[in-house]
C-alpha cells in the first residue's frame, strides 16, 4: 500500500461511521434517495502532475477531465463543477477560464462557482458534483467477487511514456506536439509520441462505459489513475478478494510499445505501473460482458485469496507499485 | 471593483445562463426543489492567507470556518466538505487531518473525501455541502431594496489588525499567542493583541444568524470577507442599489481601536477596507429586526442611487478599498 492509502487508512480511523470509514470510492456519495450527489475533487500542482509552462488551456481540460473520469468509475452525469485557481502572476488565467467553460460545457457541466487567489506556483483544484442517471447504480468499489472477471477498458501504459517525454521537455500546443531541442524526436516515432503526449495531457474519461455499468445489477469499477497495478489492489482490498492477471492479455498502449526501448523501462512496467491512464478498470460477473463499443479487454478474474497477482504463461511476475502523489516520484524507486 | 470582480464578470459573459450568470452570491446553488444544494469552495495559500508555519490545526479550522461562513450568508445548513491538500513535505499533514476532522464533527459535517498531492508550498483548499433548513429559503446578495435598513452582524477591523500581527511574526499556539521577538507586544495592548490574532486566524462562522435570515420572507446577505466597504459594493452591485452607511454605527472591534496607532492606520480604514472578519453584512425591510441575541448593529441603509456613500455627521467620507486576493495586498495600496 501507498503513503497515501495509509493515510486514508489513518484518516478513516479517525472517524468511524462517516463516508470515509468505507473503503474509499473515487467520489463520495451524499445525500439520499433522489437528493444523493456523488462529489469528487482533485487537483493538479505545477511541476507535480503538470510542468508549469503548460498551455493553460490544456491545464484547464485536463483538471475537468481527471475529475470527470472519477465520476465516469462511479456510473455519475456530471452536473457541477467548482474551481479553485491558486496561480503566480505569469499564469494565463483567463487562457485557463475559457477552456475550462468550453470543457465544461461540452461536458454538460455548469461551472458554477469557485475561488482565485495567487501564489507562488499554480496548484488548481476542481470540485465535480454528478447525480445518478435514471435507472443507473453507483458504481462501487467494493463490490468485486471470486468468479468475476476482471476488464480493463481501454490500453494503458501511453500516459507514462507521455509523462517521461513531457519530463524530457516535450509540450502539447495548439499546433501539436513541440519537442525539446535536449530530446528530440525521431520522425518515425513522432506519431506514436504525439500520442503518447495526448494520452497523458488529455485524456479521455469514459463516462458513458460508466453509466453501462451503471446499468449492471452488481459492478465494481475504479479509474486507474495511480497504476494499473496500484488500483486493481485498491479495488482488491474494497471488497475482500483478490485477482489474478494474465500479463498477456493487458492492452499495452501501442505507444508504450513503441518507446519503451527509448525509455529504458519495460513496455509491461510501463504499462502496470504507470499512471494517469483513466482507463476503467471493473469486474463483472463471468456472464456479464461489456458491448463490444467499449472496446474492453478481459485481463483476468477475481479470486478468494487476496493479494494481485501477475502471471505470464501460468508463472507469477513482480508486481510494479503505482504513482503515489504523497511521495517524490514512482513508489518502486523509493529506497 | 476589484481586480477579482472584474475577473468574475468576464467569466459570466463567458456562459450566459449558467449560475455564474446572476451576481455571485456565497456559494452555488446546484440542483432543484429537495434535492438543491449549496456549494461552496474556498482556499487558503501558505504565504498569501496565513504564513506557511502556522499551526497545522490552526490552519484546518481556519479552512473550515471560511467556508462555513460562505454558507452561514446563504442561510445554509452545512453537511458535507471535500478536503484537497496540496503540501511540502516538512507539513504537518496529521495534525492537520485530526483538527479537520475534529473541526467538521463540531459544526455537523461530513469529512466526505478529498485529495493530498505534494507541492512546493501549501495551498489547502476545501469544498462544503449544504442544504436549506427545513422551511428557509436560500439567501441571496441581490434581495436588497431602497428603504432596507442595512446591518453588521459583529465588529470588524479586529482580523485585520490580527493579520498585520501575523505578519509582523505573532503566531497562534495551543498555549496562546507568541509574539516575535522582533515585535514584542507591550503587557498593556496583550489582552486586546491577542483576540485580535484569534479574530484573524480563528474566525467564527454566524450559522446560526444565517439560518434565521434564512426565515425571512426577504433577507440579503454577504459574509465580510474582502472588507466592509468591498463587501457592501457587492451587495449593493448584486441589487442594483446602493447604500448609505453612518461611519459612527460601524461596531469597530475594540482591538483595532486600541491598536490602530501602533499600526499607524485609523481603526476605521481597519474596520471598512480590512479583510476576513466574516461578519454578515445584511439588509432587512425596515421593520424586520434581527433578535438582540445575534448583537448585529443597524449601520445604514440601502438607497436608489447606486454606489455606497460613507458618512460621519451627515459629511461623505472617503472609502478605502478591500483586500483583493488576485492582488499583492490591499488594493487601495497599489500604485
């Protein structure tokens, strides 16, 4: 587990009975019967998620688009989003506002308040209210059970070689992608890096798998933010079982693929342990597969003993840790 | 206006019809009938609201209470709060938990999720929840009428006083307060010195005055948290009326009277033009009275003619400006 686990651990302890005494879902649900809101927040800090010369206006879709891919996991529409702007003077603020209405709006979300204050270095936080489809559930995470299997939706893997080579210097503008002098890029690997790059600086969240799901009589869903690895033992530990993977059937990211020689990190590492994916990740019962739409991969099921474990050709693997935001950088390379 | 007000209204052209589109009132109102609820976010940044050292459990109050206070002025009831963090790695990050979650048990709410990412400095921010009392109404800024009488729930100037003692190094322990040896406060202004500290750092939210404005057939309300003058534009902005305020009415905190010559500002410029007390400003048809047990001082009315007018003595005064956090510091200082 993460620092940042033990801290919601601790934190849960510290009050019982509350919506945190569950095992975390990715928005918390208040209120009852028709008045129950799912709200989540996140944020996004200079020079921790997001280099501080970003475009401000890819800054603003992708703060909405993490927030919107933790409503997506719980099968919510979002209906409201807050927006709290800490910035330093540089910072092109009404660049971020004009995105962030166009975003929202495209979103069906009213941006309907929030707060500016200035500081040394951008930290921007969201805040996103969602409400129950009609006829829909709450996704949890906590509903996982031995016999299910164990679908990932979409490649992953492409946000980590994007995150590296945003690292290197590479920059998402409105005319593509703009390499850094110190790396650049050849041309037969420009595509699949310009893809790499989206996949970390926008992505997609999947909200409308979150609301098939949403539809399912039991479903248990989470976005891979943190790693696929990372989640899947979140998603674990919320229900009391525990999964097993065939490494084979994992949808690497073409891009991660491609790169990972450049990178100098495996392609199933990157793919396992990078972050910032929002793919959904979900178990099902054996019977019940998503639509084919989806474009869902089956990677594996759910199993009594807990614990994740990797198999390649029926031989357990190392499992990678994920990202944890309360540490420097990758929880594998800790001491 | 301020720099923040104008950033505010250009973001209101930016989505017609949207909640931003009415003049801002404390918080948003999302949803309809029993299911609307009110939702506020506020922030508070190491070095532009409270100075990065400051007590963690301090610190989480403060967070508390000045969002609270935006739900005390719409006459909500507060259920919920998201909590985001964004922190150093030296914080406190417990401390702060345990008083947050301390904090929220006290006033009712629900510590419902949130999230913790490092950062190079601070900045905390926290989004609350609330619903409307059974048989109130929510409050808005723009429900003020020529004829109203206007009134100020409790004395300001006293948190501005407060924050130049912060600034100048005085800091709010569990044992009380602790002055800077470099600005080492005389036996004689201690008392006074320190409720003036506790009136900055510790403000109290008027939920309970809220809820019973909230009663009314016809209540608008701001909390004092840009200044008295600032504030009272807003109101008046919001209802397209203006005021009329009799300096010699304004409740001016005891301690910026005693202590505005050591800070060579007049304990009225502290009382109109200082930030954060969190006082509701409010205005009532004349003869709806608030209940004597909320202390709340008549100190004007409201008028046809836009803009508010200061006057001692029937004599109109000069108004300073509020705190305006896009800016460097009090806005009537800039060049």
């Amino acid at each position: 587990m993460s620092s940042e686990d033990a801290l919601i651990r601790w934190l849960r302890g510290l009050q019982p009975g509350s919506g945190l005494d569950r095992p975390g879902d990715d928005a918390a649900i208040v209120g009852r019967g028709a008045a129950a809101r799912a709200l989540t927040t996140d944020q996004q800090v200079a020079g921790v998620h997001l280099p501080a010369d970003l475009d401000a206006a890819v800054w603003a879709r992708r703060l909405l688009a993490v927030n919107l891919s933790d409503l997506a996991a719980m099968g919510a529409q979002p209906c409201a989003a807050l927006l709290t702007l800490a910035v330093p003077p540089g910072f092109a603020l009404r660049r971020f506002l004009r995105a962030a209405v166009a975003a929202c709006r495209e979103a069906g979300v009213a941006l309907a308040g929030g707060d500016v204050a200035r500081s040394a270095h951008a930290v921007t936080t969201m805040t996103l209210i969602g409400r129950r489809p009609r006829g829909g559930r709450w996704i949890p995470r906590r509903a996982a059970r031995p016999g299910d299997r164990l679908w990932l939706a979409s490649p992953v893997g492409g946000s980590a070689v994007g995150q590296r080579l945003v690292a290197r210097g590479a920059r998402l503008t409105p005319r593509g992608v703009r390499w850094s002098p110190a790396d650049p890029m050849p041309g037969s690997l420009r595509g699949l890096a310009e893809l790499a790059v989206r996949r970390h600086l926008a992505p997609q969240p999947q909200l409308d798998l979150g609301r098939w799901l949403g539809t399912r009589p039991r479903a248990a869903a989470i976005d891979v933010s943190d790693g696929l690895a990372a989640d899947l033992r979140r998603l674990c530990a919320a229900s009391g079982v525990g999964a097993v993977v065939d490494a084979g059937a994992i949808p690497i990211d073409e891009a991660a693929r491609a790169l990972s020689p450049r990178l100098a990190e495996s392609a199933l590492d990157l793919a396992l342990g990078g972050g910032e994916d929002y793919s959904l990740l979900f178990a099902l019962p054996p019977r019940a597969a998503p639509p084919p739409r989806f474009g869902a991969s089956a990677i594996g099921r759910i199993v009594e003993a807990r614990g994740v474990r990797i198999e390649r050709d029926g031989h357990r693997m190392r499992v990678p840790g994920g990202w944890d935001h309360l540490r420097r950088g990758r929880a594998r390379r800790e001491p």
